[in-house]
C-alpha cells in the first residue's frame, strides 16, 4: 500500500524493514530528520535496536564500523562536513571489506556553509571503496536501501546510498514501503563470516607492508568491479519480490536519441520533463542517469551512449582545478572503447541553486549549435566567467 | 593458554616485534594476560599496532581489531553495543597509547564514557608519540626533550605540563578509573582484576617506560618506573564515580632527580655549567629541576601519599601561564622568561 510520506521517513522505514541491531548517527541538516525518526522506532520498541548518539560523525563511522566487526548489521546517515569528518573511517571501512550500509543526503560542502543540495560532498568519497547508489526518487532510496545491504553482504563491501538533501529527504512523495515478510525473504538475517570472536579469533585491521599491501587493494578494486554483476543480480531478485526494476544506470529515451544528457539523482526528475517538451518539438533527445556511480557501470555507459552523437553531462559537483568529473569519467569510459563523441560538461545546481527546465532546456539547444564543446561550464552564473561576490 | 604455564594465556604471544625493554610490551602482556583470550580486543594505531601485527603477521592469540588513530573508543562501542544486542558479555578492551587516549582519541574516549558503554580503555602511557620517532604529546611532562619540544638556546624541552587526563576522564560520572606502572606489578593486577568485576567504562592508566623515547638503557625500564612513583611524579591511585577511593601510599619521598637523571629525555637540565640559581649559566635547568620537584610534591599533597607537608609551592606549581616557564616556588627568575 502507497504512503504519503517524507523522504526521511520513507528511509527511516526502508531502514527499519532491514532490521539493523546498531544505528549509530550524528545530527547534520539535511539528514537529521532520518535519525530522528530512527530514534523515535527504537524509542517507541517498534524497532530492535540501539540507538547510539556519536559524538562526532567521525565517531559514527567508527561506531558502526565496530558493529558490523562485532557481528551487527548497522546503519548510519550524514551529509556534508559530516561525510568529510568520516573520510579516514570510510576508506579503513572499505579497506577492511566491512558490509556498513549509510546513507548520504546529498548537501554542499562548506566555505561557504551551506546547507542545500548538490552532490559535492559524496562525489569527494567516490575514490573511498564505497559502492555509491545515486537515487532519483523516495521509492528508488527505499528500495535502493533494502538493497544495499544484501549487496553489502555478499560482497562484503560498503555501500552508500546518496539522497538529495531537502529535494528528496524533506519531500511529501506516495511510497510504497515493503512488508516486513517481503524484505524478511529478500534479505537474510546479518552474516559476516570474519566477526570478531573468541571461539575463532581473526586479527582485523593488521599492518601491511610494501609487499602485500599493493595486493590486498588490488582485492577490493577487483571485488568493487565484480560488484556491478551482484548489484544487477540482486536488482533483479528486488524486481520479482516487488515489481520494480532498478538498472545500473537509468535510461529515458537515451538509446535511440542523437543527443542524450547525463544526470545523477533527484535531477532526473525535472530533465524528464525537458525531453518529453523536446520530443514533443521534434528533437531526437534522451537522457541516462547513473544510478550506480561506483562501482563505474562502464559496459553499461558504452552501451547507451555509443550510439549518440552529443552527450551533455550535467552535474552537481566539479572537481576543484579540473572540471566535471561525471563528464570526465564518461569521456575516458568512451574513449577506451574508441568512440569520439563530442561531451559536454556542464556543472550547475551547486549549494541547492535550482536547476530549472529552462536552463536544462538552454543548455541542449546551446549545445546543438555550438561547434566546440563546453568543458566543465558553470550554468546560470549572475556573472558568466567569474566568480559572484559574497554578498 | 601456554602448555608449559596453564596461568598464562599468552593473548599476546612472543614472536612481536617490539624493542628490549619495551614497557609497553610488558604492560601489554601482564594486562591481556590477565584478562585472557576470552575478550574482543580494540587497539589505535601506534607502537603495539605495528609491532604485533606486522605485514599481516598477528602476535594476537584474542579477536583483535584496529582501525584508525582516533577512534579505538568509537570501534570499541560498536563492537560491544554489537555483542550485547546478541546477548553476548564477552568482555570488549581497548588498548591505545598516550596519543590515542590524550590527543587525537579523547573526544572518542570521552563519548564512550558518557554513553556508558561496557568496556575497560587502557592507555598505555609512554608520555610521547614514540612509535612516529619521539614526538611530544600532551602526556609528555614538563621540561622533556621530544623530537617536536627539544631543548634549545630558547627552550628547556616540553613548556606545557603533563595533561591530568585521570581527572578530566575521572569528571565523567566514570565507574573506575586507575594509574599503574610495570614496576607493581600485584597493585597493576589488582587493578586489572578489579576493572574487570565492575560493569560500565573503566580507565586503565600504565605509565610504560620507552627506552628509546626516554632514553634510558632497557634494563631500566622497570627500576625508571619504579622512580616515578617513588618520586610523587606518577602517583598509583584509584578513582571510583569520581572519588579517590584508594591510594598507594611512599613510605618515603625519593628526590625527582633520581628518576630523572637515568633517562636522556631531561638530560639537558643537567647540562649546566653551572647549577647555581643565577640568571647566566645554564640556571633554567636547575630551576626545572625545581619546578618538577615542585609538580611531585604538588601530586604527593593531591592524593595524600605522604603525611609530612613539602617544602615546595605545590598549588603554584600546577599553574603554567601560555608563555613563562612555571610556578615553582622561588625566586622571582619567571619574571625573566
């Protein structure tokens, strides 16, 4: 059955359907309404856990990474500065190969503070060894969550699973949440063969050294590229349990347009919407979102995106001194399989500025005019080509 | 547990990596050994990090874990939290250095605390970061030569005192908290023994001399920690819900320049031309000599582990301004610095 709920509380209950023993969390905006709700479940006894008040996201990180070594299935949220507090303990959680599922509600990293929405912050930790799930809907971050873990699980990986702050945690959306018996069948009570124990005691967390170190990460590379067949696999276990169907990547109309941009998360939304108005005129454009961003689903770009002849990546972070980073790592994925498409990069909606459909709209028919393509473009800029003043 | 002595568990099992002489080795070993392989343990990183699980080679007999610098607390709550949510009390210990547990740890220590997790935090205490190569850290006393606070034509070695982490974890409603050294070794296993009866955080503090980082030969580590308690410099106290409950009392006061001129790290203040209380020479190191006489006997009136009053100004003696050397008591040479 359909609920009208907030996007915190849609997760809150895809959360609680996974049946974490440890929620471990320090308040940040935008995240915060998922936490609270989370405490309340436990509070309430409607959900069997402890509920852990960190003292810093670092802590949190730490914490959670410490249940899921003790044998719990665990859960934490952050955003932003909160991410970035975590860094040291997202890579050893990775390179521990330790199955700790966290959602991220995507905000602006600070200066200058902000608390918005645009993908900065998790786009920072793509090199971390998390598997990152970038999700378009409150229907697509409960069922990516449910998910997530069982593809933790057996990979014995990390995941996150990145949601617009405010645009999606802070929305009203109908949603429909899982039975208990559905996800209970789905996703099979917490298993972590290496849990610390004195009846088989493991030493986790040991020094490496110059001879093996190269070899244990070569390990988690090759485990992150073999995780897009599990993702694909349990995507569709999902489908059969509820009817819903989640790719790696998420086309409309991309495979049989000239031009097809490339978003990730909540964008998608609103560039739906432009394609449907530019088809109605004619135009042959499509669009593919990467809901999967890591592991990079590269055959799966290949295959959507060989066939066009203008790409438009349009993304909500940039990296500092080079440019777009989506883009980037689509020109390199088509490259490496010889297909030369002109790829515009074009970097917009950073610190919550809405991306509106006329801007998306402007950007595809400046790019179906311009001969040279845009690299790494900040859109809708009050001073094109320069910084805008503090105000 | 060891064939030859069923009262061993050897948790920590030789074969490491660790220098002669090490203290913390030692402590390590008494400490694990006591409690046994029946435990999770959850270590910083630092100097028993790297020197029991060196290149994927464990010297652990136990369940061990190591994360990060910071957060051995943090691990260690969700590792506990994780055990008791399946009803399991095996025993959950953190081991982490003087780093782990007064700098970079203490945020994570003390939010384990106030949470109330069930758990014993020992700290080893080697009064520096030794394993990065002596660096000062806020454990480190006043006046000692590090690598990162070294005695020089401005400097007398370490200006900022010994941080008193026993009271600042002592202020957190905190079950137990105790300090112990390698040279008593019953008092260090009674409470050992008594930690592990009670429910709740508990504080383990063992001052564990490094040969390499204090500069003593390694056949002293026990006899250098020995002095100082002898001296007042580390007293051997209990704290339990925040009170002094128990102490172990000097029969007699041993002058701190006893313990001090055994180890290179305050070898400096005895490099004087000259000790006589003068504003030429090498004065500044004789009237440090006198300021940790006066931090000692400022200890030893704390905790009450003489009768007899010192002749020193020990309330000054605790009060270090952010520039000026001191306040020991004498003779107007602050005034100078």
């Amino acid at each position: 059955m359909k609920k009208l709920l907030e996007g915190s509380r849609a997760i809150a209950e895809a959360v609680k359907l996974c049946r974490p023993q440890i929620v471990a969390a320090y308040p940040i905006t935008p995240q915060t309404h998922i936490i609270e709700n989370l405490a309340q479940m436990v509070a309430d006894g409607d959900l069997a856990a402890e509920f852990i008040n960190a003292e810093s996201e670092f802590a949190a990180a730490s914490i959670v990474l410490g249940a899921v070594a003790g044998g719990s299935r665990a859960f934490t949220a952050t955003a932003s500065q909160g991410l970035l507090l975590m860094t040291e303990v997202l890579y050893n959680i990775a390179g521990m190969r330790l199955p700790v599922v966290m959602v991220c509600a995507n905000r602006a990293v600070s200066a200058p503070i902000n608390i918005f929405s645009d993908h900065q912050d998790s786009m920072t930790m793509r090199d971390a060894g998390w598997i990152q799930l970038y999700v378009e809907s409150n229907q697509e971050a409960v069922d990516s969550i449910i998910q997530a873990y069982r593809i933790a699980e057996v990979c014995e990986l990390p995941v996150m699973v990145c949601v617009d702050g405010f645009f999606l945690t802070h929305t009203f959306e109908p949603v429909e949440i899982p039975e208990q018996t559905q996800v209970d069948d789905f996703l099979p009570p917490f298993h972590f063969e290496r849990t610390l124990n004195p009846s088989n005691p493991f030493t986790l967390g040991g020094g490496s050294e110059p001879d093996n170190y190269l070899e244990i990460r070569a390990q988690q590379q090759a485990a992150l590229i073999d995780a897009v067949n599990v993702i694909q696999a349990i995507g569709a276990d999902y489908a059969k349990l509820t009817g819903r169907a989640y790719e790696l990547v998420d086309s409309y109309f991309a495979e049989q347009a000239d031009t097809v941009l490339v978003v990730l998360g909540s964008t998608m939304g609103a560039v739906r919407e432009v394609i449907d108005s530019l088809r109605e005129q004619g135009q042959s454009v499509g669009v593919l979102r990467l809901r999967c961003f890591r592991p990079l689903p590269a055959q799966a770009l290949v295959e959507y995106l060989s066939a066009a002849k203008r790409i438009i990546v349009i993304e909500k972070a940039f990296s500092a001194g080079a440019g777009g980073i989506v883009a980037a790592e689509v020109r390199a994925v088509l490259q490496q399989v010889g297909v030369l498409i002109p790829i515009d990069s074009y970097i917009g909606g950073l610190g919550g500025r809405d991306l509106k459909l006329t801007i998306i709209e402007d950007v595809f028919h400046q790019s179906s005019l311009a001969k040279s393509t845009a690299d790494g473009v900040f859109l809708d800029l009050k001073q094109p080509g320069t910084a805008t003043k503090q105000e | 547990m060891d064939k030859r002595d069923p009262y061993r568990h050897n948790v920590l099992t030789s074969g490491h990596r660790a220098c002669s002489g090490c203290g913390e080795a030692m402590a390590a070993r008494m400490v694990t050994d006591l409690i046994g392989a029946n435990a999770i343990y959850v270590n910083a990183t630092g100097c028993l990090q790297v020197f029991t699980t060196h290149n994927q080679q464990s010297s652990w007999q136990a369940p061990w874990i190591h994360s990060v610098f910071a957060n051995a607390a943090a691990v260690a709550s969700g590792v506990e939290a994780a055990l008791r949510a399946r009803g399991d009390d095996t025993p959950v210990i953190v081991q982490a250095g003087d780093g782990g547990t007064f700098d970079i740890g203490l945020q994570c220590l003390s939010g384990m605390i106030e949470r109330g997790h069930d758990i014993l935090f020992v700290c080893y205490d080697n009064e520096a970061y030794m394993n990065t190569g002596v660096q000062r850290s806020s454990s480190t006393p006043h006046a000692v030569r590090t690598t990162t606070s070294p005695p020089g034509r401005l400097s007398e070695g370490k200006h900022h005192l010994k941080k008193d982490v026993l009271s600042i974890i002592a202020a957190h409603h905190m079950p137990y908290a105790a300090t112990a050294t390698v040279a008593f070794f019953h008092d260090l296993k009674a409470k050992v023994e008594k930690a592990m009866t009670i429910k709740g955080p508990r504080f383990l503090q063992i001052l564990s001399p490094c040969p390499l980082g204090w500069d003593h030969d390694a056949s002293l580590s026990v006899s250098v920690s020995r002095l100082a308690v002898e001296t007042g410099l580390f007293p051997l106290v209990e704290l339990e819900n925040g009170e002094v409950t128990s102490v172990m009392r000097l029969k007699q006061q041993r002058p701190v320049q006893d313990y001090l001129k055994l180890q290179g790290r305050f070898k400096h203040l005895f490099n004087s031309t000259s000790t006589a209380e003068t504003a030429t020479g090498n004065a500044n190191g004789a009237a440090e000599i006198r300021h940790l006489q006066a931090l000692a006997d400022a200890r030893i009136r704390r905790y009450e582990l003489l009768q007899a009053e010192t002749e020193w100004d020990t309330v000054r003696a605790s009060q270090v301004q952010r520039h000026g050397r001191g306040g020991y008591r004498n003779t107007g040479q602050e005034a100078a610095s």
